[in-house]
C-alpha cells in the first residue's frame, strides 16, 4: 500500500525540518514525499534542497493559496492513501505503519481519522487534541472537530469531489471532510493519537483572540465560511434558528467525548501541561 504526503511550506523554516524529518523517519518504506513551496524567501530552500534526495518531488510555482498548493500536489501523488501535513506541523514516530493498518482493517473506509496534539511554537504540549464523529450537520453545528494532520483519505476519493476548494482558506481542511461526507463516504475515527498541530504567532489559529488587522480580517472570514458551509448543509441561511441546534450538538460532544471535553477545560484554565512529544 502506498503512501503519498503532501506538505505545503511558505516562510516556515523555523519548523520545516521537523515536518520533513517526521515523514522520512517513519518506520514505513513506501512514502511518496511532495513538498509545495510557492517562493519562501526566509532560507526554507536550503532546508528542502538538503533533504532533496528523500523527497519525491518538489513543486515551487506561484499558487492560489494554501488549498490550490494541496490540489497541485496531489495531482502529482500516486499512493493508494493520502494525507496533508503542514510545514509547521509534524507525524509522531510509527503512526504512518499505524494508519496503513488501520486501512487494512478496514477496508471499507475511505477516511480515517486519529487524534493528535496541540503544541506551542517549542513543542510543549497545550492539550490532547480528540478527533470525534463526523456528520455534516454536527460540522456545520460546531459539533464535531477532526485533527487535520492525523486525517488519511484514499486518493480516488479526492477525485470523487474535485480536491479542495481553492477559494476556502480558512477551513479548506474542514470543508474538504464535509464534501466527502456529503458525497457518501465513510468516515472513520481511531482512537490514537498520530500526529502534532503547532499554535504559533503566524498560524491562522495563533490569531485567534489576537487585536491586530490580521485577526480581525482572519475572523470575518471565518464568519463568512461559516455561514456559506452552514447554507451548503442545511439549503437556508445561518440565523437564530440554528442556535438550538448548535447547543445541542455542542451538549452531544461534550457527552460523548468527555476527554475532549476535559482537556479543553484545563486549556481554559491555563494549567500548563509541561510535555514534551516532539
């Protein structure tokens, strides 16, 4: 079974060695290895070039944004599964064995998803981050969260939809899952964890609560996908209507996935987590 991983890189050499480094190193021999890189101008090349030979292709042309550099790499992929992984993110050792397993077992799953975890920008973990079930009406609720970086789909699956959608470029990871579920595949949840997201000053998520022009531009825009993904599911606009709904699937992920639910309240407290996974 072969792998394809597309990582796309702008300006993010601070963490652009890990990412390559946790593909690479995986216990698993039959990784297709695509880097996406538009033009960083911050040494992110030197990097690349020094891993050139580990690396199955790299694609350094102008692109669209975050979600066109993914459609671009994985035009090129050719493995039986596939997974995203962001430059400032990173693969914990064995899980690539770990997902092609778990596709073996299942061979009825066009998506599979594990859980992961939130580090800051030195590696410490913030909290345990737990993929839950994924419908289209919990998504649009705000009732179901999925760890991007520990998602695996089959390639023809992508095609099925037509990839990401290039003008998304706030959830395009989100919206991706929610075309997929919409078009009949089967979803499926693993409960180990695969994979770490890094919170950090220029990541979208590190803006969040943040006063600058960057922040609030980053949150209009979430408003805005909010409510054209919300249309998109239920065929009428976001309005009062659909508080109840978002308070029940919100009550629903809080019972059914208590872990979740308490990491997050130790995230609301502040009470630093001193680990280190990475």
């Amino acid at each position: 079974m072969r792998f394809s991983i597309v990582t796309i890189s702008y300006n993010q050499r601070k963490f652009l060695e890990r990412a390559i480094k946790s593909v690479i190193e995986q216990d698993y021999d039959d990784i297709e290895y695509i880097i996406v890189d538009p033009g960083s101008t911050d040494g992110s090349w030197e990097i690349i070039e020094g891993y050139r030979d580990r690396i199955a292709k790299v694609i350094a042309e102008p692109d669209k944004g975050p979600p066109d550099g993914l459609n671009r790499g994985f035009a090129c992929a050719t493995g039986d599964i596939c997974g995203c992984l962001n430059a400032d993110d990173a693969y914990l050792p064995g899980a690539i064995g770990r997902v092609v397993a778990a596709f073996r077992r299942m061979p009825e799953a066009d998506v599979i998803c594990g859980h992961g975890y939130m580090v800051d920008a030195e590696g410490r973990v913030l909290r345990r981050f737990y993929s839950n079930r994924f419908t289209p009406w919990r998504y649009v609720h705000g009732g179901a969260t999925v760890m991007q970086q520990s998602t695996f789909f089959r390639r023809e699956t992508l095609a099925d939809i037509g990839g990401f959608n290039p003008d998304n470029r706030i959830w395009w990871d989100g919206e991706l899952l929610l075309d997929l579920s919409l078009a009949g595949k089967q979803i499926v949840i693993i409960n180990e964890f695969w994979s770490i997201f890094t919170i950090h000053d220029q990541s979208i998520s590190g803006q969040r609560g943040k006063d600058t022009e960057r922040a609030r531009r980053l949150d209009k825009e979430r408003q805005r996908t909010r409510m054209r993904l919300y249309e998109k599911v239920m065929g009428r606009p976001l309005d009062r209507r659909a508080r109840l709904g978002m308070i029940i699937a919100r009550i629903q992920k809080w019972i059914l996935h208590p872990k979740n639910t308490l990491w997050r309240c130790i995230e609301k407290l502040d009470i630093h987590i001193d680990t280190q996974v990475y």
